[in-house]
C-alpha cells in the first residue's frame, strides 16, 4: 500500500509536470498566433517565431518587432551562403550584384536591429521604417537583375519567406511610425558636425582631402583610384575629394561602409564622369551605372554623371544611389532610358539637370527634386518618354518622388518633333508607385493625358498614388487628365506638404547643416 501510494504521487507529480509544460506550450503558441495574425504573412511569422520562442509568452509590440528583425537577419544570412556556394560562371553578373545587395541588406538589418535596442535617438521609426524598405528593395532588385539577364537558376536562391518577413516588419513598425510623436523637423539626427556647415558654399572655403587631376597635379589621376584611397582611413569623419576640369572615362562605386563622401567638380560643365554599360551590353540594369553610391550621407557638387550607351541600348544608367541623407547639388545626370536610379532610402536634389527618355528617373527612394531642370530627349522611334517610374511594391513603405519648384521641358533634339513623341509624367512600375509634382513648370511637351498606363494593362492603378498640385505653364492644365481611381489633382496645403523636404524627408535637421539652399515647406 505504501508502495502503491508513492508510485501514485510520482505519476501525479508528473502528471502535473507535464499538464504545466502542455499548458505553457499551449499558451505560447497561442499567443505567437495572436501576434503572427497581425501581420501580412502570419505563416513564416508563426514557424520562425516558434523555432525562436518556444516556453515565452510575447508581451510587448517592441519585442514582437524585434523579433520580426531577427528572424529577417537570419534568414538573409543563410540566403547570402547559400548564394555564395551556389555561385555560376555563367551568371558572373548576376551573381556579383546579388551578393552586394544582399550584404547591404544585411547590413541594413543589422542596423535597425542594433539602433532598436538603443531607443528612439538612434533609430526613429522613420529610421527603421527607410532601412527596413532598402532591405527589401535589394532582395527586389536581385530578382529584377536575374530576370533581366534571363538567369532564371539564380531566382532560386532569392527566398519568398525573406521578403515576406520583412514585409511583416515593415507593417508592425508602421504601427510605431504613426503612434510616434516626432516631427519632421525632428525626425532625425544631425549628421553634420559645425565645422562641415560650409561644405556647399563657395569652393574657396573648402579644403581637400585629395584632389583628382587627370593631368597629374592632383594625388590621383582616377576618381575610383581617389575613393578607394578614402575607403582605408579609420575614421569615417567627411572626406571631401576635388576632382578637377576633365572627362573621367570610368566606372565609380562608393560602396556601403565608405561613408561620408564628398565630390567636388569644378562645375558640371567641366567635370564629367562617363561610361557606357547597358543591359543590351551583358550588364543588369543595377550595375550598368557609371556611378553607384551605397555610403551613407554622400554629397556631391558642380559634376556630372553621364551614361553613353545611347537609345539604342536600352536601360543604361548614368547614376544609381542608395546612399542615405544624400545630396546632389547642381549636378547634370545625363542618359537615355533608366537614367537616374534613385534605388533607395532618403536623398534630396537642388538645381540639378535630369536628362532622358524612358523610366528616366526611376527607383524606391524617399526622394525631392527641388528647382530642378528635368528634361526629356528625343526617343525611339515609337518609344514615348516616361519621366518617372516609381518603384515602390509595398503599402507600408515610406519611399516616393516629389518635384517641388521644377521645370520640365524638352531638350533641343526633342523640340523641333515634340508634336511626333508623347511625353508622361510616370507609369506604375510597381503596385504602390507614388509620384507628386507641385509647383512645377510643364512645357507643351507633358501629353494631356499627364499619367501613361504600364503596356495595354490596368495595373496598380487603384492602388498608386499619382498627384498634381499648383503647376503651371502650357502642359499642366489637369482638365484631361487620367481618370484612375489613384490619380489625384491636390487642392488642399495639407496633403501636399506630405511631399515636401519637410514630409518625405524631415529634411529640416539635416539638411539645414549643409548650406544647400533648400525650402522646407510648400
């Protein structure tokens, strides 16, 4: 009886033991499903936080995102080895420009996960929000790469449960983005330090880390050479290059951990860096850039950027930028189609000169074109221009184009048969695309219709944001314009200070410390 007593307490302890740890796993999947069904893609959310979470409950929305964080860096990790054990020969192009985009990306990740577990100084929801967007733009941007390249193999290793987990991010930090109390004139830190406020202002004041000549009187006779160079200091303090009077035959990259560069021409007349790869050429259209720009808070002045390759070649890039907080001040960016890349996070352009054909300036960035010349070019026969093609492919992210105080006209070879070529303002190149143009002179070349469908079909076009406000001059009247459900003629100050240096960028904190000359408001 004793015995039997003891056997029957040891199995009710274990009884009990194991009714707890049902319980508790229970209650655990439980609440992973509560939080996971929260999101866009509650499946991958639920089997990788459970593999991560098994006996804890989720209690707060900032550790639930953290988590969603995680998951993404880990999984981009394992897509980046597979992708370097599976590299092809065949696909030599392909496979070099995923592997920097996937290591930006895991950079990016890394980033936001590290400024979430120091606050809200280092990493605002806008913050995170603009580095959780690049993320998926360069996973986006791969799969473009191998698709244009018709390298369907390498599509394999580009993981659907990687762009839907940061997808998941992207929407849970939204709920941050809105509830958060910061303002656009305090969004984010300032990344000029007081004795760089005169870097945009007369050349005399500056002084020159290197200076480029290609006659031989500077340190260096290349600009990459000169970037390269910048690249080994130890302190990422800023870097200001002067590249002198010259045409610059070259390929230049600024690459992700090369920060605060800056490029100094002596006027964009007289400093040209120029190339000519093109997709038609073997190269995506990612890498086809005569110059790419990943480091962060990158200026450059008085240069220009050009591509060319020519109609004939297809998208061929004259400049690609990724660089965040970046400036581009009285810059020429010169090309055909796929002109200007503005790839991804925050950039800001003053008195620059945009030239193209089609798609010409293109891309997921948070972006302001402020008195700005944008022109388009003489196409194909049978081509129309298109100015934009933005590409935002996601509801919850913060990225799109603004032209604020611009002008838009058409180039000496595009006049004389203006009437034979139709111009649009952009076409949907992804579901979400956004695009406002405020302030803005249109010449007669802007067709009536403003807005071009993509090919014969209705995409995105309830689903994009296309809008108008106050612009003036013989192509701006809106009275034809598309009748789309996302088309909007914009009456009210509010809505189209979303789009200003102020609302898209929260420019006010960074910029102000450059000395461009910018307008903060409408």
């Amino acid at each position: 009886m004793e015995i039997f007593g003891k056997t029957f307490y040891i199995l009710l302890l274990f009884s009990s033991i194991f009714s707890i740890v049902s319980s508790r796993k229970e209650s655990s999947s439980n609440n992973i499903d509560w939080w996971c069904n929260k999101t866009p893609h509650p499946k991958p959310c639920k089997y990788y936080t459970t593999k991560m979470n098994n006996h804890f409950k989720i209690k707060h929305r900032v550790e639930f995102r953290r988590m969603l964080v995680q998951q993404a860096l880990e999984q981009s990790l394992f897509m980046q080895k597979e992708s370097k054990q599976n590299s092809s020969g065949e696909h030599k192009i392909v496979h070099g420009d995923c592997l920097k985009l996937f290591e930006n990306t895991i950079f990016h990740l890394n980033r936001t996960l590290e400024g979430l577990h120091k606050g809200n100084k280092i990493c605002s929801p806008s913050d995170a929000q603009t580095w959780l967007t690049t993320s998926l733009t360069n996973i986006e941007t791969c799969k473009n790469g191998a698709l244009e390249l018709n390298a369907q193999d390498f599509n394999f290793i580009v993981h659907n449960n990687v762009i839907e987990m940061i997808r998941n991010t992207l929407a849970i930090n939204m709920y941050f983005l809105k509830h958060n109390k910061e303002t656009g004139e305090g969004s984010f830190p300032s990344w000029f330090s007081k004795h760089e406020r005169k870097l945009l202002q007369s050349k005399s004041s500056l002084k020159f880390n290197i200076v480029v000549a290609k006659d031989g009187s500077g340190q260096f006779k290349t600009v990459q050479a000169a970037l390269d160079n910048a690249a080994k200091r130890k302190y990422k303090a800023r870097f200001v290059i002067h590249v002198k009077k010259g045409v610059y035959k070259e390929n230049i990259e600024v690459n992700v951990h090369n920060d605060n560069i800056m490029l100094v021409g002596d006027g964009m007349q007289n400093t040209i860096i120029t190339s000519f790869r093109s997709v038609q050429g073997g190269y995506t259209t990612c890498s086809s850039a005569t110059a790419g720009i990943d480091g962060l808070h990158f200026i450059a002045r008085d240069i220009t950027f050009q591509n060319t390759a020519g109609p004939h070649k297809g998208q061929a890039v004259a400049l690609r930028s990724a660089s965040d907080l970046s400036v581009f001040y009285r810059c020429a960016i010169s090309g055909y189609q796929d002109t200007l890349m503005t790839h991804a996070q925050r950039q800001f352009y003053r008195q620059c000169y945009i030239y193209g054909t089609v798609d010409f300036i293109f891309g997921n960035a948070a972006v302001v074109f402020q008195n700005c010349n944008i022109f388009a070019r003489k196409p194909l026969d049978g081509q129309a221009n298109m100015i934009t093609a933005q590409g935002r492919g996601d509801p919850f992210q913060n990225t799109g184009i603004s032209f604020h105080n611009c002008q838009i006209k058409a180039t000496s070879d595009l006049k004389p048969v203006v009437d034979k070529y139709k111009t649009y303002l952009g076409r949907p190149w992804q579901q979400y695309s956004r695009v406002m143009v405020m302030k803005t002179f249109m010449d007669t070349l802007v067709s009536p219709l403003g807005w071009s469908p993509w090919g014969d079909t209705d995409f995105a076009q309830g689903t994009l944001y296309y809008a108008e406000y106050e612009n003036y001059g013989p192509g701006s009247s809106t009275k034809d314009r598309v009748k789309w459900p996302g088309y909007h003629v914009i009456t009210s100050p509010n809505e189209a200070s979303k789009f200003t240096v102020t609302g898209l960028l929260a420019g006010p904190s960074w910029l102000s410390t450059t000395t461009v000359p910018f307008t903060s408001g409408l």
